[in-house]
C-alpha cells in the first residue's frame, strides 16, 4: 500500500491510536506535553506527529475545520492501522451555567452535519465508544478535573447558527455545538475504531459569545488553561487504552 493522498502516511508509519485536534497548531501544543515527538507528514490542513506519552507510542493528526476533512482524516488514519481516535477541540456552550474554559466529554454527537448522512441516515446515533469515553472521564475524576458529560452537537455551517438553533439545541439538553465530532463518531463505530471526544468551551452561543477554533491570543485564558488541561487528560486517558 502506497501512502494515502491527504495524510501522506503509510502502514507502519503511525501508531494504533490518534489525538486528532481540528487546528494544526494544536498538534504541536499536544506534542509538547509529550515525552518525544517527530513530525511524521504535512500537507494542506492535516499535520501528523508521532509521539510518546508515559510510555505509550500515539500519533497527533489534525483534521481541519468540519467533517468533511475529518472524515478524510479518519478514513486514511483507519486505512493505516489507527485503532482508536481521540477528538481535542473547542466547543461553543448551549447551556447558560457552562462557561468559557469548561471543559465537555461528549456521549453523543447530533448529526447537524451532511457528511455524516452520505454514509447511513441520520437516525442512526453518533455515538463514542464506551471505553474511549470512560477513559476520559476517569481520567478527568484522577486528576480532579470536573467535566461536564453529556450530548453535543456537530454543525457544518459556523456563520449560519441562529438564534433558533441555539433554543432548540438548548431546550433539548445539548450541552456544546462543534464541527467533527458526529462524523468522527460515525466513521469510526462503521470501521470497527474506537472514537471519544473531549472539547474545551471558547464561548457560550445561549450568552452571546461565541469563538472559532483557535489558540491563538484571543481565546480567553480559562480557556488557554484548559485546553492545556483537556490535552493533558487526553493524553492520561490514550495511554490507559
């Protein structure tokens, strides 16, 4: 097998299980908690560093902004023997008492998106694997982290959330809106993987703040702090897998 035409990896050039952060710029930051780490492949908006974590091998492979380049993602990742993956995001809050740096584990990811739909209906629920998801919260409860558990929804159209998504989306109990998580989930549970995420809230859509994919200077500092805190506990729960 040749290398595959977006990652531009092959078999045997990364490790059984991925953290796979939207932003390219986050790779570096999960590499730097790292004890190793060697920069693998780039090529348009996916990076990919292998590292070593307590002495667990892992891979870090940004997927850019939506599902669509997040499927790709994991479509090639699954195509080079990547087992598990691991979305480390930002999330915008749809619930007023979840706050700017919080950080949530998704049980569930509404499929607000197209990408998901080309490969099942959208009945069909998006959903992490219950060893993935439980790794995370356990290590958040090891570490003393409180995190907030429960439903999500990816959307495609960042510009075009409006004031009637967010009541619905709040009145429906959905605790953060995010733009990979449903088809990361989809693709994942079609491909035998094992998939979770864990985001990091920059804004709040029910308060009126809202923030893009960033860690850049503009993120609030709760929110720098604990994105640094969700790399940490993602990282504790991929070497436990």
């Amino acid at each position: 097998m040749g290398k595959q035409p977006h990652l531009l990896v092959a078999e045997g050039d990364v490790h059984d299980i991925a953290l796979v952060p939207g932003d390219p710029g986050r790779v570096d930051r999960i590499a730097s908690h790292c004890d190793d780490h060697e920069v693998v492949a780039e090529n348009r908006e996916y990076k990919v560093v292998n590292a070593t974590y307590e002495g667990r091998d892992l891979t870090i492979c940004s997927t850019g902004i939506g599902s669509p380049s997040a499927a790709i993602a994991v479509e090639e990742l699954e195509a080079v023997g990547v087992e598990t993956v691991i979305r480390v995001g930002t999330t915008g809050a749809l619930q007023s008492d979840i706050e700017i740096g919080d950080m949530v584990v998704a049980t569930g990811a509404a499929k607000d998106e197209g990408t998901s739909k080309r490969y099942e209906s959208e009945t069909i629920p998006a959903v992490p694997d219950y060893d993935v998801l439980t790794s995370l919260v356990d290590a958040a409860e090891a570490n003393g982290e409180d995190v907030h558990v429960g439903p999500i929804a990816t959307d495609d159209a960042f510009y075009a959330e409006t004031d009637e998504y967010v009541e619905n989306w709040e009145a429906a109990g959905v605790l953060a809106v995010e733009m990979e998580a449903a088809a990361l989930f989809t693709l994942a549970r079609r491909k035998g993987m094992r998939a979770g995420a864990i985001c990091t809230v920059d804004g709040n859509l029910v308060e009126g703040t809202q923030k893009g994919e960033t860690d850049a200077e503009e993120l609030p500092e709760k929110a720098k702090d604990n994105v640094a805190r969700a790399i940490e506990l993602s990282l504790t729960a991929a070497s436990r897998l």
